[in-house]
C-alpha cells in the first residue's frame, strides 16, 4: 500500500487526530531516554481503544511496516526508537484503570496507566502496589511490563514480573491471545505471560494487564547512614543481607551523586559524606522496631558516621524524593549523561564499587554511582559531552570495562533497564550464542514479518 494509501487507511482506523504523519510531530517519537541516534518514523498513532490497537497492529502486519510501541519513552536502552519508515504506536490514551478488587487483591488496567497514578489510587484503597522505577511519575504501566522494571524497593518485594497475573494482548496478526488467570494459582497452558513480561514490545502488544497487589504494610521505618569511606558504606550492604535481613530498600550514593542531588533538590543530604545508605524497613510494628535497631547496629560495628532515624513521613519522604532525583541532578552537570545499569550478586556490590571508580580514574571521567545496592543494582552514571569525539571514545571503552567487570562478578548486564539496542551486542557475553539462537527462533515464529520492534534485544 502506497504511504497515502495507509495515511487513509489509519485515519480510518483510528480517527484523523490520532495518526500523526507531520515531520515536526513525529520527531518527539524518534529516541528514547538512551544516548543513542534518533530514528524518525513514518508514522505515529495513537489507539483509543483495544479495538483500534488490534486493526492498526494487522495493517502494520499485511504492509510489511516495523512497529515500535511506546508509552513514556523514558526507558534507557534503547527499546522504544523506531526503525526508519516504521510506525510508532502510543499507549497514552488508553490509560483506564479497569476494575481494582479489592477482595481478591488484584487490578485490572490498560498499558497507559502512569505509575505513580496507579499506585497512588491503589494506596487510597488501603492497598499496595510496589515496582516503583524511578521513572514512575510518568512511566507507564506497559512499558514497566515490557522492560520488567525494577525500583527501589525491589529488594523485598521483587520486580514488575512478580506482580503480573494475567495479560492480553495483540500477536504480530493483530490476534487477541489472552494469558493468566484473576486467581492466586495458574498452571493453564504456557506461561506466556512469563515470556512476554521483559520481551520489549518483540512478541506481543499489550492492551490489558491484570496486576497483583498487596496490604499496606502497617509500619515502617527510614533511616539514613552516613559514612566517611566507600568501602564500609559497600560492605554494610552485603553485612545486612548476611544477617538475615530483607529491607524494603538498601540505597547507595557516593560523594559526587550526594553533592548533586543535594544541591538539585535540598532534601538536607550530609554533602561532607564518602557515601550514604539509604534504609527502609517496613512490616508489623515490633518486627520493625527489632530490624531498625539490627540494621543500625550492623551500621555502628561497620563503622558509620551517623545514623539519622527520619523523624517523620514528611522528612522520609523528603530524603526519598532527593534519592528518585539522582538522575535529574546528575544531568544537569554536563551534556551527556550515561545512566549503566550494571548489577551483580550482593556480595559482590563493595568489589563492583571498586571497580567503577578504577575505571574512572582510568579512562578520566566523571563517573556518579548510586543504585540499589541491597540488590546488587547499581548506577554507574558517566558524565561527558558526546559531541567530544575523544571523550565519547573514553566513554564508550569505560561502558565495555564496566559489563566485562559485572560479568566476570557473576552479575547480568541489566537488573532492570533492559537490553534494547544500547546492550545487544554485549548479550552473547553473557547468555552464549545458543540462547541467543533459540531465542531469534520463538521470535521467527511468532513474528514470521518480523514487525514487531525489530532489532531489539537479540538483532535482525
């Protein structure tokens, strides 16, 4: 079909206002979040409703047209740039949360709920939602599906993927397929909601999610603690998960990421600090009275500075806000900036530090890490100017020095941002050639067009 052929053809679909054909409007859709080269698409629409979504996937389909699907764009890796000529669909407008049961603990939403929206309406309930990526306040719930998000509660309570129970969504034909169940148990079929959870948008269009949720924890408590050396901050992250404790999050920021945030947001971080833990437990009243104490005596024998108890939620959620801003604060210092996902076992986190700052002194670079370290998910952050074709070089070697040093840890090249294009060639380092092959097979057949995000994760 020719390209005014199916310009006709979306707008009717989807109605004239929601298919976007105009340079200037399709350049918004062209990156992502990833220091990576913008690719423009042909077109960009936006479904406004499942109905829609499933005809415009079978044009895409029948024409031959690569389909890129995008909530926020604000993953890191690359996942939601299209291919040149391709077509970009939004999730934006559908954005309903369907039903939230609160007898059998689960909600029911389509994949342009914003994040933070959703948790907080679940909170309003008495309820709880935890994945909690940084990007909440303006990531959507099927791109958290698609890249299997992370956050910083992670720790205790798992990622996007142990809270998802069932989906529906679209096949490369436009074909609803329908997977999971509304129950606690389910063992009906292939688990393929296991495979399109992380899958980047490769095998499948979400256009509805069923999530599990939670009761609210009935108390919880913050804590922040200060240390004079990086190393003792490092290895009270793996002497508390020694111990037998789970908090709900375990932060880590060395000096450069607390000056920055510091001086971003004012949450009150003590900017003369080596490195800070960032500490919250959470759970029955005396289970918390009794961890609190064990993690702040494990903190005093590895030698803390000080630990500050949050004195309320005003002042927790200060600090809090502080942490979720890393990113933003460390962008500001120079024009590109290069947030790494490395992640490796807890014990391995103090050697993993270690290296990252070897590998700045080595290659002469600002390099800003924070994380979850109470996972092993940590966030080298390189600050450089990629207009500076020696510096990128230097970068460029640092990102290669930084996943060598993971993998040879024992670690994985993303505990949440994802593989995209930024991490595909780095994949066979750690999953061999064979897994790769077995996985362009299941994509092969599923996706025989091979339209849907094509180039992303394992190539082609």
């Amino acid at each position: 079909m020719s390209t005014n052929g199916l310009l006709k053809e979306f707008e009717r679909i989807l109605g004239k206002d929601n298919v976007f054909s105009e340079e200037t409007d399709r350049h918004a859709y062209s990156y992502d979040a990833a220091v990576l080269e913008p690719s423009l698409p042909d077109f960009v629409l936006r479904p406004r409703s499942a109905e829609a979504l499933g005809a415009a996937v079978r044009v895409c389909n029948e024409n031959r047209l690569p389909l890129t699907v995008r909530g926020a764009g604000t993953n890191l890796s690359g996942g939601t740039i299209p291919k040149p000529g391709g077509v970009v669909i939004v999730t934006n407008a559908l954005n309903e949360i369907l039903e939230i049961n609160e007898q059998d603990l689960y909600a029911v939403v389509q994949p342009g709920v914003v994040t933070a929206k959703f948790a907080s309406v679940v909170e309003s309930k008495g309820l709880f939602y935890p994945p909690d990526p940084g990007s909440q306040s303006v990531s959507t719930l099927g791109g958290n599906v698609a890249e299997n998000a992370g956050g910083l509660r992670g720790l205790r309570y798992g990622v996007t993927r142990d809270y998802v129970m069932g989906l529906e969504f679209f096949d490369a034909n436009g074909e609803t397929v329908k997977t999971g169940a509304r129950t606690v148990k389910c063992v009906t079929g292939y688990n393929l909601g296991g495979l399109l959870v992380g899958s980047e948008g490769t095998l499948g269009i979400f256009s509805r999610i069923t999530l599990k949720l939670i009761p609210m924890p009935a108390a919880k408590k913050a804590m922040m603690a200060v240390f004079s050396d990086v190393s003792a901050a490092s290895e009270t992250v793996s002497a508390i998960i020694a111990d037998k404790i789970v908090p709900v999050t375990l932060e880590f920021l060395d000096n450069f990421t607390i000056r920055a945030v510091e001086d971003f947001s004012r949450a009150g971080l003590p900017v003369e600090a080596a490195a800070l833990l960032l500490i919250e437990v959470d759970g029955h009243p005396a289970q918390v009275e009794e961890e609190a104490a064990r993690v702040e005596a494990i903190c005093r024998k590895m030698g803390v500075m000080r630990v500050q108890v949050a004195r309320d939620g005003a002042e927790r959620d200060k600090v809090w806000e502080g942490r979720r801003a890393a990113l933003s604060a460390l962008s500001r210092i120079r024009p590109t900036t290069v947030l790494e996902d490395a992640t490796v076992p807890r014990s391995k986190v103090p050697a993993m530090i270690r290296s990252i700052e070897e590998i700045g002194r080595k290659y002469d670079l600002l390099i800003g890490t924070f994380g979850h370290a109470g996972d092993g998910n940590l966030h080298p952050t390189i600050l450089s100017d990629r207009r500076d074709k020696e510096a990128w070089g230097r970068v460029e070697k640092a990102i290669d020095a930084i996943f060598e040093k993971a993998l040879e840890y024992g670690g994985t090249l993303s505990g949440e941002h994802g593989i995209g294009t930024a991490k595909s060639k780095y994949l066979q380092n750690e999953t061999g050639r064979p897994a790769i092959l077995y996985s362009r097979r299941i994509k092969a057949a599923l996706d025989p067009n091979n339209i849907l995000n094509p180039g992303k994760i394992i190539g082609g």
